[in-house]
C-alpha cells in the first residue's frame, strides 16, 4: 500500500473528469478561434464550461478567465493591476504563496511598488489592524492575502478583509487556490475584486485555472498574442483542460458536504492518534483547529531529532507521501518560508499531510503508526 497525504500539492484526477475530458483530446480537436463547424462546436463546449464555473461562484461568466493555472492567474492579477491603474503601494503577508510574494516582490525591485508586509503572530495569524492602519495612510493599494495557507492550513477571514480594502478604496485580490473546490465562494457577498482557482487542486487537470476579475477593474493582458479570453490572454485555449476544470468543480460543489465530513473525520482522527502515540507532538499555526483551519491540511511539528533531516525520505520508504512545505519549491532545500515567518523552531520535525475524498482511515492509522514506530526507534 502505497499512501497519498500530499493534496495540496496535488490531487489525483477524477474519472468523471477523465470521461468528459476525453473526446476533445481525441474527437473534437477543432481550434476554437475558427470559424467553421469543428471551431464552433469547442467554442461553444468552452463558454459552456464558462458558464459552469460562473454560475458556481455567483459571477458573470464575462467574469470569469482561463489560464494556465494559479501562478499565471495570481500574476496577472498583481502585475496588471498595478501596472493598468498605476498603483504605487501593495500589502500582503510574509506568509503568502511564492506566486504572490515574488511576484510584488519583483515589482518592488524595480521600484514600481512600495511593498507592505503585515504583522503575524506565531501561529500565523494576520494582524488586521496593521492593515487598516496602513491603508488610512495609503488608501488607494493593491491588498493581497490568501484564503488559506498552503502548509499551515489557516483560514483568513475574506469577508472582513474586503471589508476593510472597499472602506478605503482598496483592491483586493485573493490567492483562493487551496480552497476553490473545497468551500464556496459567493463573489457578490464575499467583495474581493479578484479569486483566482486551479483545477489539480480539487481532482481536475494540471495546467489549468481561473481567474474571476470583478468586472468594475479593467486591466491589460499579461499574455499578448491573439484575442482570445476576450483580449484578456492570447493564445489558443487548453480546451479539455478547461472542460476538466469546470467538471471537477461542479463535482466539487456537488459533493463538497459529503467529502468536508469525510475530510474532517480523518484530520481529527490524525491529530487524535498522534497525540496518543507521539509524545510532544504539535501542530503548526492553527491547523489543528477545525474551525479557523481548512479541514484538508495538517501541519505537524514532531520532536527534536537527528531523524529529522530524513523524516520525509523516511516516510517516502515507507510508502508514504507527504511533505515539508509548498510542492513549488521542490528541489530548493531552503526550508518553508511560512514556518520560518511564524519562528517555527526548524530543529523539531516539520511535515504537512493533506487529505482528499479518497484517503481512508486504514491509510490515516498507517501513516500515525509509521511515524510513532520511527520515533520509537529514536528514542531507544
């Protein structure tokens, strides 16, 4: 039994997916920018899986932009918008994705922005109130902040932070890869300008993402070429990419009760089970905590060993994957640099599981008594 715990980097594909996938990879192969009837049939497929992920998320399907994932969707958000409105001022967190934080910390370097990062505390939690001090200061900024972190799972209240950005004028975007596909997102009640999703987080294919703009922003392309996305992003579309998307996010939204209680159910028997076979186990920032964390993502923080350094090789040759911190910094051994942001003491043995709708609790048990064995052996 090989064990799957590492979601937020990935999931595996659906089949109901795979099945709609399939006949625009092998049948309908028309280019959706001709005009004759083999383009026309994968135009109108397209602006029909348009129409699906607008009506999911209550925006207008004119709304609603295709890319090549959540990287190019978080930039085009950042770069443009800056860029189009002329902008001078941005705030975020330390504790963002890299597709954020290099992206404005990119535009700092070339003197386009003033960057503003906020206060958190050691459990990674954001202070508001630096953030409303700084826009009474600066109202007129791009604000940044994620929906839910990617290693430590912690939840950010977007509708208090939109809140905040419409009092003074602010621009909200928000990086919502990690839960797009596993809440619901409203975007007339929640007030953000920008959300951005990617499918092979909710069991769609690589390659391929979202972007809501609210239609009040107007912005300029950050991919130039034909008109496709409305002029928003040239190049011809990831047709089955697309198609996937929006299935996987309608079955997403379809069973998203069913699976959080599934999920849920196996996080906390995680968190039960380590604490009763693991001395001295912890959990980083606030994912142990069901109602401020997203319910698919658990940090753990394992004593102080000289096992540490091969914990997740370890668990690898035990069939079991899992990981430190965020897959896109694979083959960069820095560390994370939200554990670093939160003072997380890094000589303790740091690994974030990630759930999906089809771990079971066999493979939960597995993965709790693999590591107590390990320590075991540590401590002897």
């Amino acid at each position: 039994m090989r064990v799957y715990l590492d979601n937020a980097a990935t999931t595996p594909l659906d089949k109901e997916v795979f099945d709609v996938m399939a006949p625009f990879m092998l049948e309908h192969y028309g280019n959706p920018s001709s005009i004759h009837a083999h383009g026309r049939q994968v135009r109108a497929a397209i602006e029909g899986a348009r129409k699906t992920v607008a009506g999911l998320i209550n925006a207008s399907p004119s709304e609603v932009f295709f890319t090549s994932g959540g990287t190019e969707a978080d930039n085009l958000a950042l770069i443009c918008t800056i860029r189009t409105l002329g902008l001078k001022h941005a705030i975020s967190s330390p504790l963002e994705h890299h597709a954020v934080l290099h992206s404005l910390e990119a535009l700092e370097k070339t003197g386009e922005i003033q960057l503003t990062m906020l206060r958190v505390d050691a459990n990674g939690v954001l202070d508001l109130q630096h953030l409303e001090e700084t826009l009474v200061s600066q109202p007129r900024t791009l604000v940044s902040i994620m929906h839910a972190n990617n290693e430590l799972g912690n939840l950010n209240d977007l509708q208090t932070i939109a809140h905040i950005c419409q009092k003074y004028n602010a621009i909200f975007h928000s990086d919502t890869v990690q839960t797009m596909g596993h809440y619901r997102h409203d975007v007339q009640t929640l007030g953000a300008n920008f959300l951005v999703g990617s499918a092979h987080k909710f069991h769609g294919p690589k390659g391929v993402g979202f972007i809501y703009v609210d239609s009040s922003i107007k912005i300029h392309p950050l991919i130039q070429g034909g008109s496709q996305e409305r002029n928003m992003r040239g190049g011809t579309e990831n047709v089955y990419g697309i198609i996937g998307l929006a299935k996987a996010l309608e079955i997403a939204y379809r069973d998203m009760d069913e699976h959080h209680r599934h999920i849920q159910s196996l996080k906390d028997r995680m968190i039960s089970k380590l604490r009763e076979q693991i001395e001295d186990v912890q959990f980083n920032g606030l994912s142990a905590e069901a109602d401020k964390s997203l319910y698919t993502v658990l940090n753990v923080s394992l004593p102080a060993s000289d096992m540490n350094e091969m914990l997740l090789f370890n668990l690898d040759i035990n069939k079991i994957s899992a990981s430190g911190g965020s897959a896109c910094t694979s083959g960069v051994d820095l560390g994370s640099h939200v554990l670093r942001a939160i003072g997380t003491d890094m000589e303790r043995g740091n690994v974030r599981f990630s759930f999906s709708k089809y771990n079971t609790i066999e493979e939960i048990d597995y993965a709790v008594a693999t590591l107590a064995k390990l320590y075991q052996k540590e401590t002897v």
